[in-house]
C-alpha cells in the first residue's frame, strides 16, 4: 500500500526544488531532491553553483524563491524554485534619471525646430 507521501513513502521527508542562475550566455538550473527543513543556502550549496559559478556570491547577488527576494536561511517548500540574482550592472535610478534628460532634451530640440 502507498503512503500519502506517494510510492515508496520516503517523499515526505524530502522537498523538490529548482536552483537557477541566468548569465549573460545561458539559464543554469539543476533540479534536487532535499531534506525537509532544506535552506536556500543548503540548496546552492547542494546544486553545485559555487563551482560552476565561483565568481558569483549568492549573498552579494541577492537570492528568492519564485520571484521574491527571501534571505540564505530561508527554509524551502516542495517544488520552491530557487533563484540566484545577478549583481545590476548600474543604478536604476541613475538611469532613469539620464532617460528623463534624454527625453527632456529631445523634446526642446522639437520645439525649436517648430519655432524656426
């Protein structure tokens, strides 16, 4: 007979996950099985992304599960995705900030040409 965990009955004792990273070139995910009560950082640690990515440190980069920000002590839930961020190239604000000033420049450039 089956356990309510499903066939072989050690299911409920374990969580499944993904672990994923985005670079520049390509996705890295690895799909593990963890033991219920499993962090975010045993799951990196589990996945093998530290030799596969030593540039990168998930505490620096910013980590979350399904697309929330969730800190390395994070305990994980079946089937939680776990997500490896990259570190911003540049400030978001700052570059808002030269978007308004493009368009802002832009658009005095249009009204003096009407002028004329």
């Amino acid at each position: 007979m089956d356990s309510p965990a499903g066939p072989g009955g050690g299911a409920a004792d374990t969580v499944a996950i993904s672990v994923c990273y985005v670079d520049a070139s390509e996705p890295w995910i690895r799909e593990l099985a963890l033991p219920r009560g499993a962090t975010l950082a045993d799951a990196i640690e589990a996945s093998g992304f530290r030799q596969a990515h030593p540039g990168v440190d998930p505490g620096q980069a910013g980590t979350g599960v399904h697309g929330r920000r969730r800190p390395l002590d994070h305990v994980l839930h079946d089937h939680d995705r776990v997500e490896i961020y990259r570190p911003l190239v540049f400030d978001p604000k700052e570059s808002r900030r030269r978007r308004a000033a493009h368009k802002a420049a832009s658009a005095g450039a249009k009204a003096r040409e009407r002028v004329r």
